[in-house]
C-alpha cells in the first residue's frame, strides 16, 4: 500500500446521519443520577438549615427556591468554565452552548440546526432544570424541614 496515494473516499459517507447522538448514554446516566443526588442533598441541606433557623410558612418555601437556585448556579458555573480557565467575560451563547452539552433536555425540540432559544432563555430553562425542583427533593426538604423545626423549636 502506497502512503502517498490519496484513498477514494465517497462524499456520500462521511455525513452524519440525523439520528446519530453524539452522547454517550451511560455517561448520560452517571451524570443524570450525580446531579440527582446533588439536588437531594441540598434538599436535605436546605430543610435542616430552614428547621434549625426556624422558618415559618412561605420563608421556607422561598428558602429551598433560593437553596435549589444556588445549587443550580454553582453547578452551571463551575461545568460551564473549562478548566484552568476562568468563566468571568464568557458570553451567553459561549454558556449556552456549554450548557446544552451537559443538558441532554435542551437540545430537544431543536434539530434542524437553527437556534431559536439560544441565549437567556436556553440558560434560565437549563437552571430550572438543574435546579431539580421535583416532587422528590421537595417531600425530601420537608422532612428535613419539619423534623429540625419541631425538635428544636417545638419540644424545647
């Protein structure tokens, strides 16, 4: 075989076709169930904080809103920046496109290419979405949450 001969290499080939996914599903599923254990330790987190501080009614509420919101953020930030860099000046479609590529949601609804939620909207679904706000975390905060808050405010 000669390694200056040019092979013969069909067009046709080398295009990918649309079903193909260049995500790795195991590695979905690693990276689905870590920031779903993340979600519920801050759940966790947040109902013990809010228990022991001692909030009442719609203050506790908010408190997890803020709580889940953060967690969402440090996860965006620090995912979202490579590393040694810095994430400081990157623009919102630099973060979007980042963003898309640990989210697998995002990219749905979306494939012929064009971007039509590219920009703050993309990026506030996607911290809606790792926010992880779901009927587990939630039965989870308030466990934590009613359980500090009557051992140390209730029974005194």
């Amino acid at each position: 075989m000669d390694p200056a001969a040019q092979p013969n290499i069909n067009p046709a080939a080398l295009r990918i076709p649309p079903t193909f996914s260049p995500l790795h599903p195991p590695s979905v599923q690693h990276n689905t169930r870590i920031l779903s254990s993340l979600s519920t330790l801050t759940s966790a987190f947040a109902g013990a904080l809010a228990g022991i501080l001692g909030l009442v009614n719609w203050q506790g509420f908010a408190f997890y809103l803020f709580a889940s919101i953060c967690n969402a953020l440090a996860v965006v930030v620090f995912k979202t920046s490579r590393v040694g860099g810095t994430s400081v000046g990157k623009s919102s479609a630099t973060v979007t496109r980042r963003l898309k590529r640990c989210l697998p949601g995002l990219n749905q609804g979306n494939m012929s290419g064009g971007s039509r939620e590219d920009g703050l909207g993309t990026l506030v679904k996607g911290i809606w979405q790792l926010a992880g706000i779901g009927q587990e975390n939630v039965m989870t905060f308030l466990l934590f949450w009613i359980g500090l808050y009557a051992i140390i405010h209730v029974y005194d």
